[in-house]
C-alpha cells in the first residue's frame, strides 16, 4: 500500500481535470508534477519537480531519449515531405482514387492495420499520409485522430511488435516469481490471451463500424457536421499541435512526385524493421551462447519451434534503437531525392530539417510532461495504492471485471499504458493463481490487464500514444480526447458484458466476440440517432462530399441541420 494513500491521485488526477478544463495540456501536466512534488516532498517542490522532468528524460535505459530523437527527426522528415511536394503529389494522387468520406476513413483504418509494427511509427506515417486527402474531403481532425489512435496500440498489443515482446517478458517474469509448477510458456499465455484482450479487438471494430456506417455521437457528430457544412476541419479556436502549412509555408509544387512521399516512408519502414530484426537476432545469438544453447535458428527450432523462436528474435529486438535509425534513413533519403531532382540545395535542406524540430516542440514537450507526471505517479505509488484497494476478497467470476477497471482507473491517471501493464500484470496474475489454485484463469486476467491499459491510455490526454495521434494528425489533444472518449467508454461496455458473460455462464470467447461486434453495431446506430435526434442534427454527417469541397447532393444525406436547427441541405 502506498505510504501517501489517497493523495498519491492528486497528481495525475489535477493535471486531467486541468488539461480538459481549460485545454492547456502543457501547464495542466506542469502543475500537476508539481503538486506532485509539494507531497513527496513536504515542501515547495521546485526542486524535485524539475529533478523528475530530468528523471523522465533520461529514464528507461534511454529508451525516452530514443523516442525524442525519433519525433524530431520524424517530425524533419515530414517537413521535407512536405517542402519537395510529396503531400501535393498523394493529394492529387488520392483524389483521382479515394472519392468519399468513407472510402478515406476505410484506406486510414487499413493502414492502421497494416503498420502493426510500431504504434509509434503506426500514428507518425499513417497520421502524415492521410492528413491531407482527409482535409479535401472535410473529414475532421478530430475523426481522424480517432482513427489513427484507436487502431495503433489495439494492432500493436496483439501482433508482431514491441508491445508483444513487452507483454511477453512481463508474463513470463509473474510466472518465475510465482515458483509454482506446471507453468504454461508465457508465449501460450499470451496467445491465448488475445481474445480476452477484447477490448483492443472491438477498439479497432469499431472504428470500422464508425467509418463505414458514417455515424458519429457525442463531440464526434458536431466536430463532422462542423466540417462537412463549413469546412472547418478544426475547431475556430483550437491548438494544433502540428500545422504544417502555417509552419512550413508554401510547399514546392513545380514537379510533385509521388516518390518524393513514398520513397522516405518506405525507407523508414524498411530500416526500422530490419533494425529491430537485426538487434534482436544479435541478442538472442548471445543469450543462447550464454546459456550453451544451439545458436542457429534452424537447431533452436528443432526444440522450441521456429515461431517460439521468430517470437524470442522479435521480443529481443531494440524496436526504440530501430525507429531512430529508420527516421534517421527517412530523412536522408528525403534531402538525397530533392537534391537528385535539383529541387532545393543543401542549405534549404538543413534549413526545412530544423523546421521540422521546431514542428515537433509542443508534441516533445508534452511527450517528456506525460512521462515525468507517470514517474510521478511510480514514486507516489499510485498504482500500488490502487491495486491494493481492490484487490482483497474479490469473486473468482467477477476477477477479470476488476482487473479491468484497475488497469483503466491506473493507465487513465498515469498515461502510460505499458506502465499499467507492468504494474498490473504480476499482481494480477498472483492474485489469480491464489484464488483459483492453477493457471487456467491467466489468459483471462492477462487480457483484461492489457484491455484496461489501453482503454485508458485511450481516454488519457496524458498519453503519449494520444499526444502523438493528435500531433501527426494536426488536431487539438483536448479535443481529439473529449471526441474519442464516448467511443472508447461504448467499447468498453461491451467488454464488460462480455467479461460477466465468461465469468458467471461460461460463455467462451468463440460466442462472446461475436456477440460483442452485434452489442457495437446496435449501440453506434442506437446512440447516433439519439444523440442527433437530441442536437437536432443529421447522425450522418456527410455520406459523400465532393472532391471540389462542397457536398455532392446525388449521394448526400437524406437530411442535414445547422446547429440553430435550420436545413442546410434539402432532402433528395
């Protein structure tokens, strides 16, 4: 139990209330580390305070400075893009080819889907690619924040990426300190945990549920009707993160090219992977010397399997090394091919590559507070005081409900999903060996840990995921957080349904998931036209909006109002 009880949630708690209260992110994480300190401490605090902020930097073995360093030369990379008329080229590009709201919605969520490697690299490149398409069509910053974070860490927990070997070595780690016998490898755990990491399935479900039905409640439908009948993507006085335009004026458009885009992003993809395989084959190569083990994959996969081994490769991989080198390549590829194509010199080079640092302040800056505010709530104790609150007496049936909504209320309140996990993960998996006697419950509790964390790492604008998805998609953080929180809070009760549905009849996963997708498709159509009914609005914003800007009558909705109720376009 923590010794500072109940005050160890001021912190993260006052910086929450404050960043969504007044939409200044930056002196809301501010002063809450610095309530934070004045508790630690018994005093003032200045000192502490900025000791943390050092702390959170350098934290992780560098692994944040690494994350820093890849921001900024992403944010570079994306500049040069922009600079050589890459983004001009996929504009004109996709407007020949994505021609609705919904066919680019659609395109995002499969890029999504298809950058499962990363979350980080996920937000960066599809946020950067689909900006543009998806202002010419009028979809909001806001919508296509959501897409971007709410398909990046679901993908990522469930594929082949660094959140998996993260999960990985957690579980196996729980599983040493248990000392218990008859142990599954942490590799079945987790593969059997993937349905019960329900929420991060129907997270990225309903995205594709919002996209392709065109329905939209809460901020969401007024931030699309706002778009589509003004064409406003943002709100009139909202705080990009990243403007690109305002920040890098006009782009050289002589000779837009598509290579001028992909080229970059296929090198930054490349090198990122190959760097992660790279590393990580070098280290499992020395720990199977270490442990006399056979060195080649083909002989350790005469024992453990080629895909224990492929896991072991990826999980020993330094993905935070990768990212850097890959945005690193990215960059230096932009700067080769505008130069090849005698489109800038050298010094407009390094000129637009300083450009992009200063495009990535606001997002480095809020990145390092969220850091320091989670270090904030480790010295505190919060997660621990949190746990331990809940974790006596509780019914072997409604075990995965409660692991849950711990995981949630501790990644909400420090912002940090993997934090939660490797809180979270040991107790939970203690505390159900204890309980049930065996390991059968694992994959339960271990999915309902990771469904908890990134639930609320999703409802968190102290969330380093949610401050990238709102800066490499040019929206404001606080309002990418009020639009996508009722989506998230609808997935997640679902999940608990399901999760009751498991522990008290035994309903499996294969009837569960299905069940779940029916429960998604008839709250979205349930709440939208509730919700619209109640703002006198249209639950479709827009079904198509034509490439010159304005709507396209022949596929528009039935029925659109402005916000003082009056039509704004006729019925067909």
């Amino acid at each position: 139990m923590s010794e500072f009880g109940v005050l160890s949630l001021v912190p993260p708690l006052l910086a929450i209330v404050l960043a969504i209260a007044t939409r200044r992110p930056m002196l809301s994480l501010f002063l809450g580390i610095w309530s934070g300190a004045i508790i630690y401490t018994e005093s003032l605090g200045i000192a502490q305070t900025f000791d943390w902020i050092v702390g959170a930097i350098i934290a992780d073995d560098g692994f944040h400075v690494q994350i820093l360093l890849f921001t900024l030369l992403l944010g570079s990379g994306v500049a040069l893009i922009w600079r050589l008329g890459g983004a001009t080229a996929v504009r004109e590009w996709a407007t020949a080819r994505l021609q609705t709201q919904r066919t680019v919605g659609l395109t995002t969520w499969f890029l999504g889907m298809a950058m499962f490697f990363d979350d980080y690299a996920n937000t960066a490149i599809v946020g950067s690619t689909m900006r543009e398409i998806s202002d010419q069509l009028r979809i909001s910053r806001e919508k296509l924040s959501y897409i971007v974070d709410s398909t990046a860490a679901p993908v990522a927990t469930i594929a082949l990426s660094s959140w998996v070997a993260f999960q990985l070595s957690l579980i196996g780690d729980a599983y040493e300190g248990l000392g218990a016998e008859g142990a599954p490898t942490a590799f079945e755990t987790f593969v059997r945990s993937i349905p019960y990491n329900t929420y991060a399935l129907l997270a990225i479900v309903m995205v594709g549920l919002i996209v392709y039905t065109g329905r939209d409640y809460g901020e969401m439908l007024e931030a699309e009707h706002r778009a589509r009948s003004t064409g406003k993507v943002s709100r009139e006085d909202a705080q990009p993160l990243q403007e690109v335009e305002k920040d890098l004026g006009a782009p050289i458009e002589t000779r837009p090219m598509l290579r001028t885009f992909f080229a970059p992003v296929v090198v930054l993809v490349a090198v990122t992977l190959a760097g992660a395989f790279w590393t990580g084959y070098q280290s499992w190569t020395a720990s199977q010397v270490e442990a006399g083990a056979p060195t080649t994959v083909q002989g350790a996969a005469a024992a453990d399997g080629y895909v224990q081994v492929f896991v072991d490769i990826v999980g020993a991989g330094d993905f935070a090394g990768a990212l850097v080198w890959g945005s690193f390549a990215m960059v230096a590829t932009a700067i080769a091919i505008g130069i090849a194509y005698d489109l800038f010199d050298l010094g407009t080079a390094v000129d637009t590559v300083l450009d992009g640092f200063r495009l990535m302040l606001t997002a480095v800056t809020i990145l390092v507070l969220a850091w320091t505010i989670s270090a904030v709530a480790e010295a505190l104790e919060t997660g621990a005081y949190v746990t331990n609150l809940v974790g006596d007496a509780i019914p072997t049936a409604l075990l995965p409900v409660v692991v849950l909504f711990v995981a949630a209320f501790i990644a909400f309140t420090m912002g940090s999903s993997w934090a939660t996990m490797g809180i979270v993960t040991p107790i939970a998996i203690e505390l159900a060996y204890d309980l049930t006697g065996g390991f059968d419950a694992m994959p339960v509790v271990v999915g309902a840990v990771f469904s908890g964390a990134i639930f609320g790492d999703h409802s968190s604008p102290i969330s380093d995921t949610t401050v990238l998805s709102a800066t490499f998609t040019g929206a404001d953080l606080i309002d990418h957080v009020r639009t996508q929180l009722p989506y998230a809070v609808t997935v997640m009760l679902v999940v608990v349904i399901c999760y009751l549905l498991d522990g008290y009849l035994g309903v499996s996963p294969l009837l569960f998931l299905p069940l779940g997708v029916v429960l998604l498709t008839g709250l979205v159509y349930g709440l939208s036209e509730l919700d619209a009914s109640r703002k006198g609005l249209h639950p479709i914003a827009a079904e198509r909006v034509s490439l010159e800007g304005g709507p396209d009558r022949e596929h528009g909705p039935e029925r659109e109002q402005d916000r003082d109720g009056e039509s704004e376009f006729g019925s067909d």
